[in-house]
C-alpha cells in the first residue's frame, strides 16, 4: 500500500468516526433508552458496543465476510443482553410494522443456506426498507449450545431516513421472499397487530401454540428451528458488529444500528 492510500484509508476512517460519533450524538435520548437509561447517553452506548467488538475465531463467526462480502471487519456478531435490550429495540423501529424473513433449510447443507442467504440480503437491500440482521445461536434441552449463527432479517416499514411506507408493500415483499425460499411462513407485524404467521399465499399459519406478541423474536427462533424437528430450549440474538469504516456503512446499505432513530409516530 502507498503512502497516498494510507492517507486516503486513514481520512476515510476519520470521516466515518465523526459520522459516526455525530450520528450518536443527535439521538442520545435513543441510545440511553436502549442502554436501560444510563448517564453517558450515546458514547456510552457506542463505547459499551465497541467493549464487546472480538475478532473472529473462525469463519462462521465472520459473518460480515460471510453474507455481506465485507473482509475489513473482522468482529463476530455481538450479543444481546439485558443492556442490548433487542426486543425494546424492535418495538421502537417496527411501531409501523415490520416483517421477520430467513432463507435457512434445515435440511440444506452451510453452503445452500449461506447462498439463499446472499441473495436475500440482495433483495432486502434492493427494497429500500431498513432492515436489521439478527443471528441466532440455539440453547438445546441438554444445555449445550450450537455453534452457528443462523441468520434472518427484520426489514422494518421505514426507509434509512425514517420516511414511513406502505405496509402493504412491504406484506407483498416478505410473501415473495417466502415463496422464492421456500419458507412455511415469514412474522409479519401489522402496525398496532400482533405478528402472525403468513405462508407465501398470505393465509395464516398456526406455528406454535403460545402467543409471540410479548418475545416474537425468541418465538420466531424457536419456531423455525421446531419446522426442523428439532426443539431448543432457548436462544441467544446477536446483531452485526459496528461498522469500521464510512465505506462499509454505504455497502452495508439500509441497515440500522443501535443508535438509529425510529421514525416519529
């Protein structure tokens, strides 16, 4: 690498992390909402999200290479706990709704899954809505954990500058990602419903016999992992590790993090 790239690489970085820290500091009341209301606000949102930022051990663990073709960040997903607080977060960005897709098989081998997965991020980005890429980790009945991250896609009824859409529009899209990945059913979240199942045809599927409305991301895990016949006693989320630079926020698209606004109600 010349002198003159390492300048530009090093400007670029500069410039992500005043975008970055700015983004943050404009919306403090969010990150604080979400980090359970701590003093500190945005940065010690940001900097609690960078604590956990570990390098990859193996590459299921890098997922930004893996389903984004991104190699300049090398982190493992971050998991989510009682300071990620992911469900309050999916409840501010969908309260005009949202829909919950994945391209997994159970009965497909890594490299099929991590295709399909591809290529629906593909047409997840071509939409225009806002998404945000949620990865799961199974806690079977015995207690053992399962080691890869098995990822689906929350696309919200919102664009990446928070102009509200049709819900409509965005139904239609999750029934064909259902239909072109041959999935039994995508949630679908209704402004002010409760999330249903839907099949590719918009009929409702009974999945499970207890409601989601309280934990539909753990409902939604548990009930794709039980369309495999196998049963998990519980599941780990994690999100994406935080971008590392301004030119992987613009290939990583509509994507939204932590200290993203939620459009106004």
């Amino acid at each position: 690498m010349t002198r003159k790239d390492r300048l530009i690489n090093k400007g670029t970085n500069e410039r992500s992390e005043r975008l970055l820290s700015e983004s943050a500091q404009n919306h403090q009341w969010h990150v604080c909402e979400i980090y359970n209301g701590r003093e500190g606000g945005a940065h010690n949102g940001k900097h609690a999200l960078r604590t956990r930022m570990l390098r990859c051990s193996s590459s299921d663990e890098d997922v930004m290479h893996k389903y984004f073709g991104i190699k300049s960040n090398q982190c493992k997903p971050i998991r989510c706990d009682e300071q990620i607080n992911l469900e309050q977060f999916v409840t501010l960005h969908g309260n005009s709704g949202y829909v919950i897709v994945s391209a997994i098989h159970s009965a497909s081998n890594d490299a099929t899954n991590t295709e399909n997965n591809q290529s629906l991020l593909r047409q997840i980005k071509r939409s225009g809505f806002a998404f945000l890429p949620i990865y799961c980790r199974y806690i079977l009945p015995n207690g053992s954990a399962q080691s890869d991250y098995e990822p689906a896609f929350i696309v919200f009824n919102h664009d990446g500058k928070q102009n509200v859409a049709d819900f409509g529009t965005l139904r239609q899209y999750a029934l064909k990602w259902c239909g072109d990945y041959a999935q039994r059913f995508v949630m679908v979240k209704a402004p002010g419903k409760t999330p249903v199942y839907v099949n590719a045809q918009g009929q409702e599927v009974k999945v499970r016999d207890e409601k989601c409305e309280h934990a539909p991301l753990q409902h939604y895990f548990i009930s794709l992992r039980a369309e495999g016949g196998e049963d998990a006693a519980q599941i780990e989320c994690y999100i994406n590790p935080i971008p590392q630079n301004l030119n992987e926020m613009m290939r990583r698209g509509n994507e939204i993090y932590l200290w993203s606004v939620p459009p106004k109600r």
